[in-house]
C-alpha cells in the first residue's frame, strides 16, 4: 500500500489550505458594502465596520455644536500620521481625552473617525 502522507500530498494540502483561506478573506471584502468615495477615504479605512461605526458618529454629532469635517480631518491625519489607530486610541485614553456620546464614552480619535464616517456618507 502506498504511504498517504508523502512530501508531494503534504504540499498539495497546504496550497489548498492557503487558496481557500485567501478566498474567504476576500470574499469578505467583496461583499461589504461599498461606499461613495469621499475626501476621508484615507482615514475611514482605519475602521472595521463603515456602517455601524457611523451610528457611533451620529450620536458624536449630536453631542457637538460644530464638526468642521475638513478640520477634523486635518487634525486626524496628523494625529495618525506614524501611528496606528490602536496606539492613538491608547494615547486618547492615557491623556484623558474622551468624547461622551448618548451614554457612551470612546476615545475621541474612534469618535471623530465615526463622524466623519458620517459626513462621508
């Protein structure tokens, strides 16, 4: 009888494993919503989840009296500029700088991504 696990099948098994794993995670991609490009498009990329994260923005705009999209913007690429959205989220919490928004708190760079994500709609 022939031996099953041979260098040649261990291979062909593993390339499998790579084509279906790669597929699943595009696939994802695929069918995410697709949005209108915007002038934010740079930093909306930063978020996992347009959609929901804009619900979050929602309730930051209604706690604010002026949102200069274009300024926040501004503010928001330098802030991110060599960092990652993580360390700027802990730099958020480190320095106390917290948006409160219908009961919720968040760091105020995930609050004003999830606005913007608003405007861009």
């Amino acid at each position: 009888m022939r031996d099953i696990l041979t260098r040649r099948n261990v291979l062909i098994g593993a390339g499998g494993v790579v084509i279906v794993a790669g597929a699943a995670f595009e696939a994802g991609r695929l069918w995410r919503k697709r949005h209108a490009p915007s002038p934010y498009d740079d930093l909306l990329a930063r978020l996992d989840d347009r959609d929901a994260d804009a619900k979050i923005g929602e309730a930051v705009l209604a706690e604010t009296t002026e949102f200069d999209a274009k300024a926040v913007a501004a503010g928001l690429r330098t802030r991110l500029d060599r960092v990652t959205l993580a360390q700027a989220v802990a730099k958020d919490a480190a320095e106390g700088r917290l948006l409160e928004a219908h009961g919720w708190v968040v760091p105020e760079t995930i609050g004003l991504l999830c606005a913007l994500a608003v405007k861009a709609a």
